[in-house]
C-alpha cells in the first residue's frame, strides 16, 4: 500500500506490451504528463517494459532503457501499476496472477484474459487488496464498463445490446451502403488497416463474445464460461439480405446481446435485423455502441471508437489514474471492490421468444410458397410478412422467398426449418435472422 506520505513520489508504472495499445498509453502518459500527475497527485513514472523484440522500430515516447525481453525485469522492479497490453491467454494470466498475488495493481486492455479468468484474477486482486481494472477491454475508447460499475450502481441494468465489434460494423456498413459482397468488403478493411490478416476472432463473433462477458460481470454480476454463450459470425450475410431486411424497415447489424431474466440470463452474439430508425442502426462504420436499458433509468446509450491507438490507451489511463489515486488515498482495491460475480445460468438459444427474417432460396414451381407456409403453421409459427420476388431465369436458377414471422419459440421455428429442408425444393440453407427490437 503507498502511505500518504508517498504522494511526493512518483507512482512507478510497468507495460508487459508495447504495440498498438502500449506505445498509444506511452504517448498519452508523456503528452499528459503534468496533467495526469495533478489528476493523480503524483507523478506517474515508467519503470520497465516487456517487449518481445528490443530491437524494433517503437513510438519516440518509448525510452530504449525501459524495454526489456524478461518478464522477471518488469514483475520484480519496484512497481506500482503493471498495465498489460500484451494480449493472448499466456503468458499474460500468469503475469498478471503474479502481480496480483504481490499485491500491486493490473490494469488491462485484454478482452480474452478477463473474459477466460477475470473471476479468479478479481478474487485474486481482491485477496491481496490491490485492484484489477479493465475498461480498455471492452468497446475501446467507450467508457461502458465505468458507466455500469459506477452511474448504474443505483439502478439494476435489464439489457444491454452492444455493437462491440468495428470490424463487423465496418464490413456491414460497406455491404449495405455500397452492395460489396463480403469477401470484397473484408478485404477492403484488411487493406485500410481495421481487420487482421487472420479476421476470424472478429468477423465469426468470437470478439464480441469475450467481450459481452466481461460486460456481463458488471451488468449482470455473472461469471460466465464464453464457450457457453451462443455465437453466430457475419460470414454467411448476403448483400441480397440487406435489400430485402431494407424492404421490410430494417437494417442487418452485429450484436452482442444481454438481458437479466431474474433466474437467468441471456447472452448471445449475431448478426440481427434492427429497425432502420433506431440508434443502433446508425452507428456505422468502425465505430461501436451500447445501449444499457436501466429499471429505473430506462436506455442510455453510448458511442465512439472501439479500437485504435489512442482511444484504448485513453481508457487504459484512465483505469492507471484511478488506481493510483485510490493507492494515494490509502485505499487500494476499490475498482475491484465494487465487482461482485457469481454463476449465472443461461437461457439456451432454443429457447429465445423472438421475431424472425427468414430468406429461402426455392425452386420456382407451384406449390412451394404454400409448402413453407403450412410447414411453418404447423410448428404454431405465424407470418406477419411474406414476398416472393420474381420468376427463375431457368431451372436451374432459384428465386428468393422472404418471411417475417410473429413471435415464436425458436425451438419451434428450427423444428420447421427441417421439415421445409426435407422438401426438396431449397437451394442452399434457409437464413434465419433474429429481429430485435432495440
Ligand atoms: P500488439 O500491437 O500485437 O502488441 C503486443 C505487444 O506485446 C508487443 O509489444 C509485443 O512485443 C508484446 N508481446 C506480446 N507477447 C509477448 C510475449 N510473450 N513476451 C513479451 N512481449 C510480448 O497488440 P495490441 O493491438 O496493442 O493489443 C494489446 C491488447 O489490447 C490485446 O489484449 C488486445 O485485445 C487489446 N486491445 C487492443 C485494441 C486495439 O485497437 N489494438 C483495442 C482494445 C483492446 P513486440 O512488439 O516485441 O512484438
Ligand atoms: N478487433 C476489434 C474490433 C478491436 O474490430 O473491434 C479490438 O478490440
């Protein structure tokens, strides 16, 4: 713990990390400097810096003397704060485990450490009176998990519906603004620097994911197991889709979607219909947003860079300037302290109660229209909407079918789906897409 009398010094800061996020927390530590040091009040210091490779090219505000390839130089200087952003599973869980158990400080910007381990590494922290802050590793830049820690502890949060994921909302938005096929639109993305080379933690939702997780211990106090929350990616949209999703008054985003139930909770990420006038519709682009719908406060929504140098490191600071001043003032854990979670069971995907976008891609022959809609009577589904949309070139081609249904168990929905494939009559898979209504 650093007594009062510490304040004079400086609070000393080590980084396991220094890429995109490291040398963008470098920069605003020393572009801020004398700022932050009246936030804090006391300077903040940087003592070492775990890197891979102390020969490459980093940001100028990176001193040669810090960097080091030994994670024992950082964890054993004289050490504050550790901020990891190194990323992965290991080594960073037991890096950060180790500091914890010596009772200094982590701030991290890594979604799938927290989303893995954040139980342990919380009971950790809070064990040995240090705290664990992880704004970074959700939404960015976006202060959502500041916002349910603190302005909603009064309030008990229903829902949240997030856009969590820039490089889905970017390859999404070009298919519907511009009509690009998938495959062009990602690569479009990988070109300017917003997808990896190796896309498939984003555009199969597994990002999103670890990331609603780590949103749901402080939404919902739940521990989680991310394996087990439902996850569906944007590969299989079509810009065919967004056409006719348009027709019927929606838009196609990615979501990462919570909501308590009381007993339970759900938690699931995919792409979803969303009415083209609402506010998630229109977030665009790369950036993300969250609206939290409190019992009392109703919806609040928040929206901004979700990714990026500087918006990350913004909240990576945030959380070392929180630390630090809860360290001067002699009570160290309070971020952490306000974290409390349990297992919560999850409602499994056949069971959501929802309005569906069906698109089925048919043979053109009298009799299928009518097949579809006694399959789907039958299972108790009922069409709110229906279109057929013009006549197959040949017989070879297909000609799409589009449904909105009422509200319908999923369960049952699934169960026609079979019955429909049984037929014959479909090219290619039905698409099902949920309908929220956010
Ligand atoms: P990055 O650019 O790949 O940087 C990772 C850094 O960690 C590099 O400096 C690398 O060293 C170092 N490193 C990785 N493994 C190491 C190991 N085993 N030993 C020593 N050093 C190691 O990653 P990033 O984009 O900054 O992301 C960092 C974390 O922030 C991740 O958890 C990510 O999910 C999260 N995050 C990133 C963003 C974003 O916009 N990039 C946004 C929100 C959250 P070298 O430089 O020598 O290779
Ligand atoms: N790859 C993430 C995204 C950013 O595309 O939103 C880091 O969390």
């Amino acid at each position: 713990m650093i007594a009062k009398e510490r304040v004079k010094f400086p609070v000393r800061v080590g980084l396991l990390g220094c890429g995109t996020v490291g040398g963008g927390v470098l920069r605003l530590l020393e572009e801020n400097r004398e700022y932050l040091a009246s936030r804090v009040g006391a300077p903040l210091e940087v003592t070492r810096v775990l890197v891979r490779d102390d020969e490459k090219d980093r940001v100028p505000e990176c001193r040669r003397e810090w960097l080091t390839t030994r994670a024992d130089d950082v964890l054993s200087a004289d050490l504050d704060v550790l901020i990891e952003v190194m990323g992965g599973e290991e080594p960073a869980r037991s890096l950060v485990a180790r500091a914890l158990d010596a009772g200094k400080s982590v701030v991290t910007a890594n979604k799938l450490l927290v989303a893995r381990h954040g139980t342990e590494l919380v009971a950790r922290a809070v064990a040995n009176g240090a705290d664990l802050a992880f704004e970074a590793s959700v939404g960015g830049g976006i202060p959502i998990l500041r916002t349910l820690r603190e302005a909603f502890t009064s309030d008990w949060v229903v829902s949240v519906h997030g856009i969590l994921n820039g490089t889905c909302n970017y390859i999404l938005t070009r298919m519907r603004d511009e009509g690009l096929a998938f495959d062009d639109a990602l690569a479009e993305a990988q070109r300017l620097g917003y997808a990896e080379a190796e896309p498939s933690l984003d555009v199969d939702g597994h990002d999103a994911a670890q990331k609603l997780v780590v949103t749901s211990m402080l939404a919902f106090g739940a521990s989680v197991d991310v394996a087990s929350v439902p996850v569906e990616g944007i590969r299989s949209i079509d810009r065919l889709d967004f056409e006719f999703a348009a027709r019927f008054g929606y838009t196609i985003k990615h979501l990462a979607i919570g909501r308590d139930l009381g007993d339970r909770i759900v938690l699931r990420v995919h792409p979803a219909l969303v009415p083209k006038t609402s506010v998630l519709a229109n977030i665009d682009g790369v950036l993300n947003g969250v609206k939290v719908v409190g019992r009392a406060l109703g919806p609040c929504l928040l929206v901004g860079r979700g990714a990026g140098d500087m918006p990350t490191a913004v909240s990576v600071v945030a959380d070392v300037v929180d630390v630090a001043r809860s360290k001067i003032g002699g009570e160290p854990g309070l971020a952490t302290r306000g974290i409390q979670v349990k297992e919560r069971p999850l409602v499994p995907l056949a069971e959501v109660h929802a309005r569906y976008y069906l698109r089925f891609d048919v043979e053109d022959r009298p009799g299928v229209v009518g097949a579809i809609a006694t399959e789907l009577g039958r299972a108790g589904v009922s069409i709110e909407q229906m279109v057929q949309d013009g006549r197959a070139k040949d017989s070879d081609s297909a000609v799409p079918v589009l449904l909105v249904t009422h509200e319908t168990d999923e369960r049952a929905l699934r169960g026609a789906l079979v019955a429909i494939g049984a037929q014959g009559f479909l090219r290619g898979q039905a698409r099902l897409l949920r309908i929220e209504a956010v």
